[in-house]
C-alpha cells in the first residue's frame, strides 16, 4: 500500500504549480482570440481550467494505483488505441480542422486518440521488453514484435495526417529500445530504418516539404509559408529579458496564429521575456533529473523502462515544440507539454507523470522497509 510519505511530493507540488502556470498563460495567450470567435474572453480559459482540474484528478488515481497494473492491461490498450486511430479516419466520425483528421467528439468535447497512442505504445514496450529481456539478442524473437504494432500505428498517424506526432512516438519507443540489452548493430540498423522511413515520407507530400524549406529561410515566403515562424520571432524579440508584461503580448492580437496551442512558448516569452524562459526550461530540467533518478531506482525492469519512456518523451515533446517556434526544426503541430491549451493532451500527460509518481512511491517503500 502506498502511503502519502512514499510519494515524491516536490514532484508532485512543481507539476500541480506548472499546469497552473499553463492554465494562466492559456488565458493570456487566448483571450482577444475567444473574444472575437466566441464573444467570450475565458472561452479557452474556462476550457482548459476545466481539464485542468480533471487531469489533476487523474495524476492523483495514477499516482496511487500500482503501476504493475497496466502489465496485465498492456494488451487491451493496444486494442483500445488501434480501433480509435481507425475511427478517426473514417468520415462522419473523425473531426476535421486545418486540413487534418485528427479528433473525435465525445459530448461537445475533442479527443485526440493519439494522445492516448503516446501513453499506450510507452506501456506496450516496456511490458514487452521487460519479458523478453532473455531474448533481446534474438532480432526475430525479442525485438521486432513491438515494432509490427509501432508500424501500423506510425501508418495511422500518417492517413490523418500527424507525422509530427508519429515521430514522438517512434522516438520515444526508440529511447525505451535504447534502455534495454539490444545489441548495438540491431540497434543501430532499427535506427537507420527510422531515420529513412522518417525522411522518405517527409519528402512525399509537398506540404512537409513547405513546412521544411519554410523554416530554413522563413523570410523568404514571410506572408506564406514562413508567417508563423517570422511572427515567433517578432514575438520572441521583443520579449527581452523582464518580457512586456502578463497580458501585455501584441502579438496574440491576430498576429501570431495557434498563440495559445503550439506557439505559447513565443508568447510567454513576449510577455515575461528570459524570466519565463527560465522558469520553463528549469521545470523540464527538474522534471528530466527526477524522471531519470525514478527510473534508475525502480524496483523492476517494466518500472525502469516506463519510467525512461515517460521522462523522454514529454522532455523530447518539449524540445520539438521549442525547436520549432525557434526555428531551429520544422513546425509539426506538436504542443508544449503541460502548458499549451488541449484537453487530451493535458490529461495523458498529467496521468503519466502520476504514473512516474507511482514507480517512485514504490522504489521509496521499499528503500523504507529494507531500512
């Protein structure tokens, strides 16, 4: 039974203070937009403090219930996320919104099942490869398995299309792969297949194509292609060190598009300038740091590798979206963990962070009763 002083409660207290840091830069990003759209400032607001709450509520149960659980489960998830990424690709059923399928609606509210894919494919591969950790020498035997399942839902993504996210998954799979006792020529040819794979459909649509050149010279197409990269930097530049002020963003005035989804970082950094530049970057930190420390503490083998893949892909999660709106990678749609506005999104991760709060609850128990 875990008890309240076996959980890491720094942890759980700087996660509890940063989705309300979220919910507060949610509302600063996205109040003249929800004026004008909803005639409601607090539209998004009230929206995001809503699964705000709920997520909240949802790290509690994750951090309280056993995570040697979802072993057992591990196979019904996988179910779960492969009929929900078919359903959203069939018309009448999956919503539609800037030329991409990527929601489902469940009474008035959006759904993304590819938040939920995230959690699940971390899960299936940590179950996978903590029982086959005798054979992980046997390519057919110990490693491909998981990766058939990881295919169909990367060609899932792909018909929505969401390569971005495609990516994170692959990635973070990759890192929990990486963990294990692979050898290091399987290793490195599944890396190389990856890196093909990953270039190869890319460069098939024109689309992706745009997106790559757009952030290599923004400026060259500053009213097409490269608009949101250009106003990023707008935004960014005049942020400074002390920013302009909460509120205080001219950018978020019809200028800087997804201000309060993908491009919040861009905001923040207008409105609270290097200061909340380092209050984000510090939590990441710290959260990698404790991530790290819980997984390499942890009493099992399926503990360890969950705990690796839920720390590396929020943290890879990150660094994509800050890449992008630095414009330092392409711009794939990717949010920024725990803080950009979405429901789904907000609540798979707040559950896996409870998830890693349990790993680290169960490691502190028994560090308690051995001593």
């Amino acid at each position: 039974m875990i008890r309240m002083r076996n959980i890491d409660l720094t942890l759980f207290v700087v996660l509890l203070l940063f989705v309300i840091f979220g919910v507060v830069m949610v509302y600063s990003a996205s109040y003249p937009y929800a004026y004008i759209q909803y005639d409601n400032a607090a539209h998004y607001f009230h929206r995001q403090l809503f699964w705000a709450v709920i997520s909240s509520l949802f790290l509690i149960g994750a951090m309280i219930m056993p995570y040697q659980v979802y072993k057992k489960i591990s196979p019904l998830f996988v179910m779960f996320t492969l009929t929900a990424l078919v359903l959203v690709l069939i018309p009448g059923v999956g919503v539609e919104r800037n030329f991409s399928t990527r929601w489902i609606s469940i009474g008035g509210f959006l759904f993304q099942p590819v938040e939920f894919a995230k959690l699940t494919m971390l899960i299936y591969f940590a179950y996978f490869y903590s029982r086959k950790e005798a054979y992980i020498g046997h390519f057919g035997k110990g490693v491909i398995p998981p990766l058939i399942i990881l295919a169909v839902i990367f060609g899932l993504l792909l018909g929505q299309p969401d390569l971005g996210s495609a990516t994170l998954i692959l990635f973070s799979c990759g890192m929990i792969l990486f963990f294990t006792s692979i050898r290091f020529r399987h290793l490195f040819l599944l890396a190389s297949v990856a890196v093909a794979v990953f270039i190869f459909f890319a460069m098939m649509s024109p689309y992706r194509i745009e997106r790559i050149t757009s952030f290599m010279d923004p400026f060259a197409d500053a009213q097409g292609a490269g608009y949101q990269l250009v106003n990023s930097y707008i935004s960014i530049h005049t942020g400074g060190i002390i920013g302009n002020g909460l509120g205080g963003s001219v950018q978020k005035l019809g200028y800087l598009p997804e201000a309060h989804t993908d491009f919040i970082m861009s905001i923040i950094t207008e409105e609270l300038g290097l200061f909340g530049v380092m209050i984000v970057l510090s939590f990441y930190f710290f959260l990698f740091i404790k991530g790290v420390r819980i997984a390499m503490s942890a009493r099992d083998e399926f503990g360890k590798l969950l705990a690796i893949g839920i720390t590396f892909q929020i943290i890879i999660q990150a660094f994509i979206n800050l890449g992008a709106i630095l414009g330092m990678l392409p711009i794939t749609g990717i949010t920024l963990p725990f803080i950009s506005y979405g429901g789904s999104s907000l609540l798979i991760t707040m559950i896996s962070a409870g998830i890693l709060l349990n790993i680290s609850a169960f490691s502190n128990k028994y560090v308690e009763q051995e001593g």
